[in-house]
C-alpha cells in the first residue's frame, strides 16, 4: 500500500479488486456492527423471504468498496466526503465479488475526485451502484539519500564537486556535468563512488538550450529519473562597466542561469511530478541583495531573474511535492577568485562580518539541508551562507 501523489491520479483511471465471501466474514461484520439481524445470520428465516440463504450485509459490502477507496484508488491520504449508492441485487456467502472503481472527475483547485463504483458477482450481476466524493490530503514525501538521484550542474569544481561529494557520500547517485575539465568531472565521480555512492561525469554547455535538454535526458538515461537538480554552473565572471558591456555578454548570462533552470525544470518536472518528490535549488548570490557591487550589472540581472523563476515555480510546483529554493553565498574559496590577489582575498574576508571566506563545502552543508528530508517544507527560500554579509 503505497500514497500516490494527487497528480497522478487521472480522470478515466479504473481499479479493481475480488473476494469471495465466506460466512466467517458476515458473522465477524455482524459482531462488530452489532446488525444481527436474521436475514444476515439465519438460512432458513432468509429462505423463507424468498432469498437463496443468508443475504451479506450492504454495508459489509460498502466496507469492501471501502477497502479499495483507501487503499489502492485513490489510496492512502483519501478523505470521504460523500457517497450515493443503490443496491441493485442481494449478495450472498460464497459469492465471489468485483469492486470496480473509476475516476469520473478530478479538480486540482479542491484536489478532489468523483468516483464510479460497482460490485458485481461471478456471473456479472451488478450488486452495487454509486457514487462518490473523495479528498486527497497533502502529505509530506521523501526519498532516502539512498535512493535519490540528484544532478549538479558545474560540478567538476569549486561548490559543485564540493555538493556532488557530499551526496555521494550519503548513497546518493550523482550526475556530475561538466564543461571543459573532464579530468576533474572524473576525480569527483571517483570520490564519489569511493564514498558508497553512483555517480557518472557528463559533458554539457548549460549555456547552450540543446545541450541542456542533453544533459536531462543523459541523467535520466544513466539512473533512471531525477530526483534533485542543483543548479549551480556558472560562465566566468567578467568586471565591465555599462558602456563596455554587450547585450550577447548579458544574454550568456541570462542563458546560464535562467535558461538552464527553466530547460531542466521542464524536461525533469513531469517525472518528480508523477512520484510526488522534487527538489531543485538554484545558487544565486549575496550580490543579488541590497546595493549590488559596481561594472557587474549582466550578471547581477540574471541571478535576480533566477531569483524570481525560483520563487514562481516554487508557489506552483509546491502542491506537487516538489521543493524549489535557492542559496546565496558570499565569496567562496573557489578558482573563480585564483586572479585575485592576497590584497583582494584578504579586504574580501575583512569587508564580512565572520572576517573569514565561506568554503564550498559550507555551501554544500546548506544545499544538503535543502535536498534532504529536514528541509522538506522550505520552499520559495533564498538562504544566504554569507558569514552575515547579508541578513
């Protein structure tokens, strides 16, 4: 018995389920009903009335249509709301019945569901006719760390490798992309099955809509389906001022940040979707917040744009089960800042209330929280790991 989530129940869908009466199911419905009325409980009284023998209660019956409802279609997390019936013909011990039912009408609005029912016997006589009205609950779903299968962008390096380590190291199975640096997708895919976990290195230019698809497809190909997106490639970051900057230079960045998210999420939802689980989350940037640093301008638009996709698909993707946050860190001790010099690291770490420089694997500390069950119900979050850069 297992909660189906309410997106994947459709209209038209049909269930059914068989058991033969016996007289031992009668009497324990008569004790525990206290309806020991003769017609259930005495052959020869019901003979009398025109009945082959003793006739089953119409309740137990409904207790049967009940068995289904709440079991197998919808199942777990139904709420019964109401219910017509018409007992068309006596059912008796020994009878071997069908429960048919069948969604007539879904709203998602009032995610609530009209279901035909029928029991009929072994030689096709309908017994019971109705129908009903069922509420789904929402409950919280989870996939053990074990089970789940997560795709990190941009994770041959730096916050990357760092979140691709960490699941590997709680049993997940990893889609590590890459860009260039095969050799370094490599080195994580190995430290990731060194830890227990799966992993397999695949190349992707997320700036690229094509390649993107690839990649979903390349991650659904190698384990199965996607449980977790973490989205966090990013192209070099280059200091312009306004009048230097090219619409192609901000486009790129709009294409690796918004575009990617939106392709990934498009071609992954409908799968996270039909198991009730999903989680993605988005890195985005304490430069986002407050008064952005100068001759960044490209860059900072399309993080904010990452942030407001973040928070839409959050608000619609959330009745579904699936998670969608995002994590801002400040500056990371990552190659992105080899460039700089001692000076800038040194004013960096200075200017951050923590005086210190975030690590990647403190980024991935939070990504973790996120993906895993303790975060479940965060959604539409941008949590900054700043060292109170930002609050």
């Amino acid at each position: 018995m297992t909660s189906r989530p309410f997106a994947s129940l459709a209209e038209g869908e049909v269930a059914r389920w068989s058991h033969e009466i016996t007289g031992s199911d009668v009497d324990e419905f008569a004790r525990l009903s206290g309806d020991e009325n003769p017609l259930h409980m005495d052959d020869e009284f019901a003979r009398r009335q025109g009945y082959r023998g003793r006739v089953v209660h119409g309740m137990l019956l409904g207790a049967y249509l009940s068995r289904v409802v709440g079991t197998v279609l919808p199942g777990p997390g139904v709420v019964w709301l109401s219910q017509d019936v018409r007992f068309a013909n006596p059912a008796y011990i020994g009878d071997t019945i069908e429960v048919c039912v069948h969604v007539k009408h879904k709203s998602p609005a009032l995610r609530t569901l009209v279901l035909e029912s029928t029991i009929t016997n072994q030689r096709g006589d309908k017994l019971v006719i109705g129908e009903g009205k069922m509420m789904m609950l929402a409950q919280k779903t989870t996939v053990p760390w074990t089970e789940m299968v997560a795709l990190v962008t941009g994770a041959s390096r730096g916050i990357g490798a760092a979140t691709a380590q960490a699941l590997g190291e709680r049993g997940a199975s990893v889609v590590v992309n890459y860009h260039q640096n095969k050799e370094a997708a490599d080195g994580v895919v190995a430290a990731i099955e060194q830890a227990g976990g799966k992993a397999v290195a695949v190349q992707a230019d997320v700036g690229d809509e094509a390649s993107t698809v690839a990649l979903a497809d390349a991650a659904v190909e190698a384990f199965g389906r996607v449980d977790a997106v973490v989205n966090n490639a990013t192209p070099t970051i280059e200091r312009k001022p306004l009048e230097e900057l090219s619409w192609s230079e901000v486009d790129r960045y709009w294409r690796f940040y918004v575009q990617s998210a939106f392709l990934l999420t498009e071609r992954l939802l409908p799968g996270m979707k039909e198991r009730g689980f999903g989680r993605f989350v988005h890195m985005l940037t304490t430069a986002a917040w407050g008064t952005p640093p100068p001759n960044v301008a490209g860059y900072v638009a399309a993080k904010s744009g990452l942030w407001g996709l973040t928070r839409s698909l959050a608000v619609e993707l959330a009745p579904h089960g699936v998670t969608v946050n995002a994590v801002s860190p400040s500056a990371v001790i990552t190659d992105q800042w080899a460039e700089a010099s001692d000076s800038r690291r040194r004013a960096l770490a200075m200017s951050v209330p923590a005086q210190r420089l975030a690590s990647p694997e403190e980024v991935a500390a939070t990504i973790m929280f996120l993906l895993g069950e303790e975060g479940s119900y965060v959604t539409g979050a941008n949590l900054p790991v700043a060292g109170g850069e930002v609050m």
